[in-house]
C-alpha cells in the first residue's frame, strides 16, 4: 500500500506492507538511523518518536497508520538550531551514557519542554516514564532538563513545515 | 613533531602502566595481591512503604563514593548514579527467574527494571584518594555504586515497618513473609 505523510517536514510517500514497522520504515527506508531498537516489544521507548506532536513507539506504529501524519524524529530535533543546543547541553551534563535510550529521551524531554510553561521534577518524571535508561539513574537527565526549562532560549519543538526554524535551517 | 606531521610523517607513541613491583599475582596458583586496593562507599536511602500493600519506594539517595583519582567528573558520577539506581532495582525488582534451564523473564516486560517513576533523588559525593598502584592512582568505579543499595534499602524497610527482609528483591510478598516468620521486631 501507499501511504503520504510529512517527516521532519518534508512531505515524503512511501510504498510497503501495511504491517510494516514504522521502526524499520525510518531506519532501512530512510536512513534515519538515530532511532533505535530495544526491546521491540514497547517496553523501553528507545524507539519513541513524535507523531502529531505525541510521543509514540515507532516498534509498534504499522506504516497503516502513518498515511497523513505529522512525524518527528531525533534527526528533524538535531536540525533547529535550539535542538542542536539542547542536545549538546544534554550530553555535556552527562544526560547520555552509551545512548540508546537518548534519541527517545530527548524527544519526550523536547515535547515536555515546548509544552510546559514552567518545568518541576514531577512534571519531568511522568513526561518521561514511558523511556526507560538503563545507565545513568535519570538523576543527571532529570537535571539537564530541569536546566533547560529555565533558559529562555529552550528548546522548541518545530513539527511543522512553516515552522520558520525548521524552513529556515533546510534553505541554509 | 607537529612539522613532521605536517610533512607527511607518522608518529606512534606508546604509553604503558606498570604496576608497583609488589603488586603480583600468580595466576596458576591464585597466589598474591587480586585486589591491591579498594574504592570505598557510604551509601544511605530514604524509603516509603505503603503500609496496606508494603510496596517500596526510594525517595532520596545519597551516596558518598572514593574512587582513587577523578578521571572524568561528568562521567564518574554518571557511573555512580548509574549503579545506585542499578542496585535499587536489584533491591527492590530485579530477579531473574531460571526454570529447567530457561529464563521464565527474558524480556523486558516480563523482566522489570527501574524507571523514571521509581528512580529517587540522588545526591552524590565524590572523594579523591590517589592510590599508587593504577594509572594517575585511579582506583575504579564501575561495580562500587551496586554495593551498598540493598543493604541501605533493607534497613530502611525494616526501619520503617519493623520488618527485617533477608532476601532480595525485597518485593511486597517477601516482606509480608518477613512478618509472617515473626521476624517483626
Ligand atoms: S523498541 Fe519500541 S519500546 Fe522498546
Ligand atoms: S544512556 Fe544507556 S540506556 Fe540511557
């Protein structure tokens, strides 16, 4: 089957089986690679992607679904300027070990953050309990996004073509 | 040597450790110094239990750690942070089960490991004390920080209920046995 939808912002249109794992879909078809696998089974949320804005597991999402979807992946993130930010000032606070959950983290943690007015711990908590980190205790990712929510230069999240940042950094 | 690079040579350089002429030990006949020295901790939890369910909750963790020399901070106490919340759901969640020789919880929704909701707070402290043997006297970090949890996790369940678990995972039905084999203190 044929399915249309927009990725990171760009309008794409693929042909596959309607099972077809959106997991694999990005890794295989797209080359987008910084998605991982962990469990395969939506347990750990390594594999969490953004689509309409919402988080979810692309190891569960069939391509049946996608037709005229909005998805966003840890590439279109590291494509704006203040994602690219965001995720250096994550890593260098120690948010990230051996980085297998970290592209579905940072995604949570971006959503929760272009979301939330005013970031708190609890707040940090359930947004990302659905991603599960194996190597740091999440003391040090709880920090990192505690941080970012007091910077007036956040991360924001730019699901959408004509989100200026997002069109921006495409022309450049 | 940066000319030399630059005009197209190769350089290689090697660095190599050699532990204090003491420090041997026989591997054929287990003999000598295996551990030379030790990294040491304090590590202290502050625990919730549900009184009606005695499910248990970590809510602060504090761990003092001496690793010997700080190589890289950022990481070291990533390693430390890492492994407390490693012991505690060693404490509290982990077990793997074997039945005739299979797993019975091979994957992770039947092998439970902690998340952001059962993570506490954690404060942790680094200490320095160079030790001779290893490279820039870095004594190691990696297994320190699993040590101490589920001993600190048993003493404040039975500091809060009374009730000394002897085994681990300490999950509500062991506690519960704990009291029913009138270990209540
Ligand atoms: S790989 Fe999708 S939830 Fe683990
Ligand atoms: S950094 Fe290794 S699982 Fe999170």
């Amino acid at each position: 089957m044929r399915v249309a939808f927009t990725l990171n912002g760009r309008p794409v249109e693929v042909e596959g089986q309607g099972d077809e794992r959106l997991l694999d879909l990005l890794r295989r078809h797209f080359r987008l690679t910084g998605t991982k696998e962990g469990c395969g089974e939506g347990e750990c949320g390594a594999c969490t992607v953004l689509m309409d804005g919402a988080a979810v597991l692309s190891c569960l999402t069939p391509l049946v679904q996608l037709d005229g979807r909005e998805l966003f992946t840890v590439e279109g993130l590291e494509a704006t300027t203040r994602g690219s930010q965001f995720l250096e000032r994550f890593a260098a606070g120690g948010g990230t070990q051996c980085g297998a959950c970290t592209p579905g983290i940072v995604l949570s943690a971006a959503r929760y953050l272009s979301e939330t007015p005013v970031v708190d711990r609890n707040g940090i908590r359930r947004a990302l309990a659905g991603n599960i980190c194996r190597c740091t205790g999440y003391e040090a990712i709880v920090k990192a996004i505690e941080a970012e929510g007091g910077r007036k230069d956040r991360v924001q999240l730019a699901l959408h073509p004509s989100d200026p940042e997002l069109t921006e950094e495409r022309e450049s | 040597m940066l000319d030399y690079l630059e005009a197209g040579g190769e350089a290689e350089h090697h660095v190599r450790h050699e532990p204090p002429k003491w420090q041997i030990f026989d591997e054929e006949h287990y003999h000598g110094f295996a551990y030379p020295t030790y990294s040491y901790a304090a590590q202290v939890v502050d625990a919730e239990v549900d009184p009606d369910t005695l499910e248990v909750q970590a809510t602060r963790a504090t761990v003092v750690a001496e690793v010997g020399r700080i190589i890289h901070e950022v990481q070291c106490r990533g390693q430390v942070e890492g492994g407390t919340l490693q012991g505690l759901g060693w404490a509290l969640l982990e077990e793997m089960k074997v039945e005739n020789g299979h797993y019975r919880n091979d994957r992770m929704a039947t092998y439970i490991v902690p998340t952001i909701l059962d993570a506490p707070e954690m404060e942790v402290e680094l200490m320095e004390a160079p030790w001779e043997g290893p490279p820039f006297g870095a004594k190691g970090v990696g297994e320190l920080p699993m040590d101490g949890i589920a001993p600190a996790v048993c003493a404040a369940v039975e500091n809060a209920v009374g009730i000394a678990v002897d085994r681990i995972p300490a999950t509500p039905e062991r506690i519960l046995d704990g009291a029913d084999e009138g270990w209540a203190s």
